[in-house]
C-alpha cells in the first residue's frame, strides 16, 4: 500500500490567497508562532489578548507566564510580564499583585506546569483568594517535551511514557482541576472552555471576559482552564486534533462554568451565554461527589451545545 | 540616635523596614520564625505585605513577583528552607533580580550553600556574615542596597546566636550612593505600546526588541561576578603586625575568636585574626597577606570544614592551615552548642600555638 502525501508550504500564503480583513489581536506583536500546525495554544492566546483589548486594561495588565510550549508567547504578547519558573506563575503573580493591588494580573500555564509541578501554588493562591486570574492551558500532555503523561492526561490516552495508554492502576486517575479549585472558598470564578471548534471558541472567550471581570470587581480567584490541541503530544494527525480532544480529553474535563459569584456583571447575564445561575455561589457541596452533574454545565459539554 | 533593646530577629527586621523592604514571604522555621513575625507585624504598619507562604518555593516566587515591580522585597529561612529555594536563586539571580535572602542558619554548616550556591547554573549571591545585632542591622541595610546596585540576590548570614539574643541597637536608615532608577521594573503600564517589558531569567525580550537570546544572557550577567569581587570585599583584621599564628573565623564565633586573639595578645602570644565579612566575594587577598611568614593559619568555624577550603585558597601553601572548629550543636540541633566558648577556643588556639593536636 502507498500513501500519497504532498508537503503544503504554509510560510507564506497561496499565490492566489490575498487578505480580506486585519484581525491580528492589537496585543499580538507578530502573526506569526513556532507552534506545531493544529496546535490549539495559538488560539487561546489569541481568545486572551482579544479579551484584554475588548476590556481595555491593557496598559495596566501583567503577565506571569509558566514553562510549556506557550513560553514562547513571551515574546509574541505585547504586556509587561514576568517570566516564572516551571509550576511557579501564581506566587510569581502573587507578590506581583500585592505590590500592584490595582492592576490586573493573570498567569498563563499549561497543565504540566500547573498541575504537575505547581499544584499546590494554584490551590494556595486559589485558597487566599489571591485577586489574580489564573489561565490553564490544558492539553494533557508535557507538549513541550515531547509527548509525557501529565495528571489531567485522561484513562487511556497514549503518551511517551504511557506507551499502551494510561492505566488507573499503574498511573493513577487524572485530576480535574478545575472542579478541585471550585470547592475552594477563595475562588470566585472557575470555568472551563476548549478551542476546539469556533463554538467553543466564543464560549470560552466569555468565560476569559468574566474571569477577569471578576478580578477587576475584587472577588477573589478566577480561573479559567481552556483544552488545547496538541496533535503532535497526543500523536494523532494535525487535522484529527479537534476530533480526538472532543472525545478523550473532552469526555472528562467538561466544559462549562463551575463557579460563579451571584453578583455577576449584568451585561453577561443579558448574553445568556453562561447562565449564573446553573451554579450561585458555586459551593462546594457541588462538587463534593467529584463528578459533574450534567446540569452543571449550562449548554453541555464538548457534546452538546458548544456550537452555539 | 536612639539606642533600644532588641533580639537580633527584631533588629533585623527593623532594619529591613528601615531599608525600605515592603514585601516579605516566609514560612516558619527556627530559628527564622521570628524574623517572621517580626515582620508580619512591621511590614503593613509601613504599608507592606508580609505573607505566611505555603511553602519555602511559594516564599521565593512571591517575593520574585514583588521584586519585578521594583519593591523591595526579600525572603528566608534556615538553610533547609533555603535548599527548596535553590532552583529560584538561581534563575533570580539571572533574571538580575536585587532579592535579598536572609539564612537565620542553624550553626554554621550552610557556608558552602550560601558561597558556592545549591542550584544549578553559573550563579553568585552576595553573602555578608555578621558578627553581632549592632553589625547585623548594618549589613542587612548594604544588602538590600548592594542587591539594588548590582542587581544581584544578597545573602545574609545570621544564625541561633544572633536570632535570639538581645543588644541594644540603634536601627535608623543609613544613607547609600543614590542608585539608578529601575526602569527594568513591570507595572503593567505598557501593554499594547510596542514598547512593553519583560523580566526574565532567559534574557529573551519581546520579537520586536529581541536582546541576545539566552547564551547571550548569561556571558552578560556572569561577569558581573568579576566586577563584585573587585569591588565587595569586607574583611576585619586585628592583630596582625608580627603575629606568627592566624585565626580565621566568621559570623557570630567570630567575635568569639576576637576576645580570645586579644586576651591572648595582651599575655603576649603573637596570634592576630582575620574576620571575612562578606563570605563571597571572599576576601582572599586580606587571607594571604596575613598568611605571610606566620607559622599557621588556623579556621575556626562550628561545621564539619568548609571556609577551610576557602582559606587554603588565600593562603596558597604559605603555612600550615588547620581547621579548629568542628560540629557543635545542643540537643535539638537548633542551637548553640559547646564548642562556642571563649575557654574551649582559647584551649585550641594555644594548643596551635604550643605545637600541640588540637583536642578533640
Ligand atoms: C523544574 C523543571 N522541571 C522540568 C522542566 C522541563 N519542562 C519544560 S516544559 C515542560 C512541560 C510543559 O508542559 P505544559 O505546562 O503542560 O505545557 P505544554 O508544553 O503542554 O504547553 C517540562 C516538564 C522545567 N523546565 N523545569
Ligand atoms: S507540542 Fe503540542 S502544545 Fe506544543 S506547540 Fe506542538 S501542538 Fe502545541
Ligand atoms: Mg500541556
């Protein structure tokens, strides 16, 4: 059997292609990334710059970004930001914070970062209610290093180190993050989005917009954990990416909102978009049996709804 | 000026406050716990923050974030606490952050940690020993300005002695070389500029002010490390002219080591000492002038023998160099053990001077 496979030059546009619209976020300092093609990080980066424009703090926003393949948005992300060690952005973000009581302040880190080497500065700075807003990459996967379990990876998922998948037995059971910040009573606002289909995409974008509206009214934490591809970590072809998150990674870290304070901005509440009151306040008797109640995530999961 | 009686905790964080230091993370441990509390009470009378971290690494990256905005911020612990720190340390002191970090250590083991550093990399800290409260209050006020001039972590060395024992000091503000402005600092004020910042221990900036990238980076921070060692030597001597034996020593058994040299002096033994200051940038060259033509060099120090080695290094193989000190502790292994005592390193030093093995 022979497969054909052409290479697309993707450097440059088609000879035929020409721009109809600027769209570049006004917080991107170039168009172009080094991500691999099909990765989702590019995208949710670009969900976060948008939404700081959209919210005009950028001339009073700092960033405090982790060690995983985003690292390199370092460079691309025109804010003032700090870069932290591997597991190390919240209490980066924290004495930036308390010096700065009047800016706002987010972390960028991925799951290896923030939930394998860190866990315990999320959850402390989630516990103290730090009024910082904490953004998590989520793929399942050390992408930057090439493909290794991390503690969201999910039962199952083939990884270099998980060779016939991860067993409950022998590695353990994934942590859903989020769900664990929610219980904490320092965190305000938590939710999670994907970026696997432009459904998702305008969803999670209104969660960033109300993590850090909750930030700007004080409330406490906000967190917002966001599911990226990463065809190349989970070794699947770029164009299956969305597919395959949708049904690995997606099945167990469901999208929705998890938490949010009653006292929401009105103008979200008008959008319909993310009803409040699936969880008032949030509580930790919601998550206390550790599953997601389908309820609990207004419009569904990754399976229904996203596409609104 | 007005003179108060303090424990050395209480001076220490007095004279932090006094140096313009608004942040602090820590995370108790003996005998730092009460520079803790010293400053969880201080700092936001004077409109700063104080935070009980969740752990020694959360202590370091707090008071990282703080240093980025330009604050003057450090941390501490006892030497353990500062092992979990080493991985920040190092990478702090790349991203030239003016961190100062206090060892309340317990004895004098830590002296390889805080000289040579336990993480990784091609890094220095600025390591100053002092001898007492009155000297501690002075050397804390030069770290937070030496970290600030050289953009570079300064250690300061304390231990059981100095924590908890009670002189009467004197901690109003001294007065410094002013400094450059810190234009290098975060404030969140230049988003969306094209002109925005990074701190950052890689050295890259933004794609439209790339700097060198990280090699470059590092061939520019380290040779730092040159000018410090030209330019921060504190050394104390005594005794020196026509001594024909030496007592090295530092920190608190220091001034243990001074009373014993000037008694022995007035009964006419020809013994001086020399007192290092600052542990790195280490004062070799004050170690091998008084090394010259005397008969040994002795290294009082309470561990298992680790100044010794920087000692051999000033000394060059112009005398005999013999360690005196040893492992002392009490029973809890916090403390101060039985070895700092004025008669028993007295006992050492004249069996040196006798020709005799030092007692065990
Ligand atoms: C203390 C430490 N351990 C390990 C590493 C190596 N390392 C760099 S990136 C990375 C994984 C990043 O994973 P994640 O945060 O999920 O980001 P992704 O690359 O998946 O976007 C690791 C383990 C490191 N930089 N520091
Ligand atoms: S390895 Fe994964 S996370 Fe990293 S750039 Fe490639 S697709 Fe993205
Ligand atoms: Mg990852």
């Amino acid at each position: 059997m022979t497969a054909e496979r052409s290479i697309v030059p993707t450097g440059s546009p088609p000879a035929s292609a020409h721009r109809v619209a600027e769209l570049t976020p006004d917080l991107l300092l170039t168009e172009e990334h080094q991500m691999c093609p099909g990765c989702g990080e590019p995208l949710a980066l670009r969900v976060l710059l948008d939404t700081l424009s959209q919210l005009g703090v950028a001339q009073r926003t700092v960033a405090v970004m982790g060690i995983g393949c985003y690292t390199s948005f370092s460079g691309t992300m025109d804010l003032d930001l700090v870069q932290a060690l591997h597991g190390r952005a919240p209490s980066v973000a924290t004495g930036v914070k308390r010096m700065l009581p009047d800016r706002v302040v987010f972390t960028m880190q991925g799951d290896g970062d923030m939930v394998n080497e860190g866990l315990q500065e999320v959850v402390h700075t989630a516990a103290r209610g730090e009024s910082v807003t904490a953004v998590l990459l989520n793929n399942g996967v050390f992408g930057e290093t090439g493909g290794h379990m991390t503690a969201t990876s999910v039962i199952g998922q083939r990884t270099k180190n998980t060779l016939e998948g991860r067993d409950a037995e022998y590695h353990g059971h994934p942590i859903r993050i989020g769900d664990l910040l929610a219980t904490l009573d320092g965190s305000a606002y938590v939710a999670r989005g994907s970026v696997h289909n432009a459904g998702a995409v305008a969803r999670t974008k209104r969660m960033v917009r109300r993590a850090f509206e909750s930030q700007l009214r004080g409330e406490g934490f906000s967190f917002v954990e966001i599911l990226t591809m990463c065809p190349t970590g989970w070794f699947v072809p770029t164009a299956e990416g969305p597919g395959y998150m949708d049904d690995t990674l997606g099945q167990v870290h469901t999208m929705g909102e998890l938490k949010a304070r009653p006292g929401g901005g009105p103008s979200d509440h008008a959008s319909g978009a993310l009803a409040p009151e699936a969880r008032p306040g949030g509580g930790p008797s919601d998550h206390a049996s550790g599953a997601l109640a389908p309820e609990a995530r207004p419009g569904g999961g990754p399976e229904g709804g996203v596409g609104r | 000026m007005t003179r108060r009686l303090m424990e050395g905790s209480e001076a220490m964080a007095e004279a932090a406050v006094a140096s313009g230091c608004r942040f602090f993370a820590g995370y108790p441990m003996t005998p730092f716990t009460e520079l803790l509390e010293h400053l969880a009470r201080r700092l936001p009378e004077v409109g700063g923050v104080c935070i009980n971290a969740e752990s020694e690494l959360e202590a370091v990256g707090m008071a990282w974030g703080a240093l980025a905005t330009g604050a003057r911020a450090a941390t501490g612990s006892t030497g353990q606490g500062l092992s979990l720190m080493q991985e920040s340390f190092s990478e702090i002191t790349l991203a030239e952050l003016p961190l100062v970090v206090f060892n309340m250590a317990r004895g004098q083991s830590d002296y390889f940690q805080a000289t040579r550093g336990g993480g990784h990399g091609d890094y220095r800290h600025i390591v100053l020993a002092p001898m007492d409260i009155a000297e501690a209050v002075e050397l804390t006020q030069l770290a937070f300005h030496l970290a600030d001039r050289w953009r570079n972590p300064v250690l300061v060395y304390g231990d059981y002695l100095l924590a908890h024992t009670a002189e009467a000091v004197d901690v109003s503000p001294m007065t410094f070389a002013p400094l450059p402005p810190k234009d290098w600092a975060v404030d969140g004020s230049l988003g969306g500029t094209s002109r925005s910042r990074t701190v950052s221990s890689l050295g890259v900036g933004k794609v439209n002010r790339p700097g060198g990238g990280i090699p470059a980076h590092f061939e520019a921070v380290v040779p730092k490390q040159a000018a410090i060692t030209a330019e921060e030597v504190r050394v104390e001597t005594g005794f020196l002219d026509d001594a024909q034996h030496v007592v090295v020593a530092f920190g608190t058994p220091a001034k243990f080591v001074r009373y014993v040299v000037g008694q022995l002096r007035a009964e006419g033994v020809h013994v001086g000492f020399v007192r290092p200051i600052s542990l790195w940038p280490f004062p070799y060259e004050a170690v091998a002038a008084a090394a010259e033509g005397v008969r040994s060099v002795m290294v009082f120090e309470i561990n298992g023998g680790q100044m010794v080695d920087d000692v051999r290094i000033g000394v060059q193989g112009k005398a005999p160099v013999v360690s005196i000190g040893g492992i002392s502790t009490d029973g809890s292994g916090f403390g101060v053990g039985p070895l700092l005592d004025v008669e028993v390193i007295r006992g050492r030093v004249e069996a040196v001077v006798s020709g005799q093995e030092v007692p065990a």
